[in-house]
C-alpha cells in the first residue's frame, strides 16, 4: 500500500514538472519570438535609415549593443531551459 502511495506521489511530482517544463518551453518560445521580431525591426529600421541617411558611429554602436544585449538574453535563456531540463531529467 506504502509503494502505490509513493508511487502515485511520485507520478504527480513528474506530471506537475513535465507540465512546468512545457509552460516554461512556451514562455521561453513567446520571449524569443518576440526578441526575434524586435531583431527584425532594428534590422529592417536599420536598412531604410542606411539608404537615406550615413548612420553615425554611435547609433551603430548603440544597435550592436542591443543586438548582443538580446543575443546574450536568448542565450541565457536557452541555458536556463537546458538546465531545468537536465535537473529534472527529461534530456534525451
């Protein structure tokens, strides 16, 4: 009786982090979609300034900044996923 009740217990446990890992998965694809569009403007903003306009040193400055800014966050996010995944085992 003792083993059905731990392994009923532990069999929540799993479902409840597998449910986590998937919510935190989403939550992880809506950051980097949305990272990846702002990637998309500032590159696409980028563009038009460029054909109109010589953009100065410090604006080109400012957007490799924010580019390895967001590159840096996705990264650490990525790794955050991993780790998470690797602790709680569910790394194929």
């Amino acid at each position: 009786m003792f083993i059905i009740i731990i392994s009923a217990f532990l069999s929540s446990v799993i479902l409840f982090l597998t449910y986590k890992i998937k919510k935190e998965q989403e939550d992880h694809s809506i950051k980097i979609k949305f990272l990846q569009n702002i990637i998309n403007d500032l590159l696409e903003m980028n563009k038009n300034q460029e054909s109109k306009v010589k953009l100065s040193d410090s604006l080109i400055q400012n957007l490799y900044n924010a580019r390895n800014n967001i590159d840096q966050n996705v990264f650490d996010l990525q790794k955050e996923i991993i780790e998470k995944l690797a602790a709680n085992n569910l790394l194929d």
